[in-house]
C-alpha cells in the first residue's frame, strides 16, 4: 500500500518573511516545520511552511492580523511517488 500524505503550506516571497512567520507561528503555540518549496510552486524564495490541514483556518486568521508578501496558502496530497498540489482561497 502506498504511503500517503496530506499537509498545508504557505509559500513565501523572501526567506527572512518565512524565518518571521515561522516565528509568529511559534509564538502563537502552532507547530510548523521550514520546508524546502514543492516543485509545483515554482515561485519565490524556495522556503514555506508546512503544516497540518487542521490549523489552516487559524494560521489564515494569524496571517490576516499580520500580512507579510506571500506566494500563498497551498494544500497537498502525496501518494507514493504522486503529488496533488492545490491553491487554497483565502476567504
């Protein structure tokens, strides 16, 4: 059986507003991890942050309160050697 996996993520524009966002996450108790950017989003800094689909809403409300120069909000699927990469909506 294939392994499968499903995370959020937020492109960035520069690395120092992906160091910045990540510490805000920190500080706001969110867990987070610096990843290398999908190959899917061939835009920006080459750095996001990865996290689980369940905090998407509330990490949202974080970026909202706090704009910082974002690619943007993406979700993806990975089975097996499969991405599916999709655009999340800020609403």
């Amino acid at each position: 059986m294939p392994t499968v996996e499903d995370f959020n993520f937020i492109s960035f524009s520069s690395r120092q507003h992906a160091l910045y966002f990540a510490q805000l996450l920190k500080n706001a108790g969110y867990s987070s991890q610096i990843i290398s950017t999908p190959k899917g989003v061939a835009l920006g800094c080459g750095l996001s942050l990865k996290f689980s689909p369940h905090l998407t809403g509330a990490i949202m409300e974080l970026y909202k309160r706090n704009p910082i120069p974002i690619i943007g909000f993406f979700s993806i699927r990975r089975v097996g050697g499969y991405s599916q990469l999709q655009r999340i909506p800020m609403v």
